[in-house]
C-alpha cells in the first residue's frame, strides 16, 4: 500500500495551544470569568476592550472592527499575514513528519 502524501495532513489540530494561554501570551490582558473574554484588539486601534475571545474554541471576534476567526489558527494568519502553514507552525500545530 502506497499512501499519498497531502500537505494538509501535516496540520495536526491537536496540537493547537490552550486559547486562553494562547490569547494570554499574544493580548496581555484578558478579562477573567466566563468562557467568551473581552481584550484589546490587534485589528483596529483599540481603547476599550472590543475584541471576544471563546477560551475552549479559540474563536474570536470583534465587536467594534468585525475582525472575527474560528480558531487560534485564524488569528495567528490574520494578525501576522500569514499563510495557512506557516501559522500552523507557529502555532506549533504541525507535524515536521519524517524525511523519506
Ligand atoms: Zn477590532
């Protein structure tokens, strides 16, 4: 049996980072309770917390720019431009594999 390899199989979602340590480390300031949080947001020039993060999806959405994603994944492509797999690497959500 010969399987294809397909670039999409690098992506390993269960390897995406914690939300809410994730949007820690990249908003500083979250505030506490509940599962949707409020923070700055990167997208728009930000002076009252606008920005929704879900801390058990990752989900994220704006309330004042409509910035909005579905993941950790869609933030990290959308705040540094980034492409598909190069933010799953960053994320640390991809699977270097073996070298054949
Ligand atoms: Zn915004």
């Amino acid at each position: 049996m010969i399987a294809a390899r397909r670039p999409a199989q690098r992506f390993d979602r269960a390897r995406l980072p914690d939300p809410l340590a994730y949007y820690a480390a990249e908003l500083g300031f979250i505030s506490s309770g509940g599962v949707w949080r409020s923070a700055l947001c990167p997208f728009h020039k930000d002076s009252h917390p606008s920005l929704r993060v879900n801390t058990q999806t990752g989900a994220f959405k704006c309330m004042s720019c409509g910035a909005h994603g579905g993941d950790v994944l869609d933030f990290q492509m959308q705040r540094y431009g980034l492409p598909f797999a190069a933010a799953a690497k960053a994320v640390g959500a991809w699977n270097e594999g073996h070298h054949v």
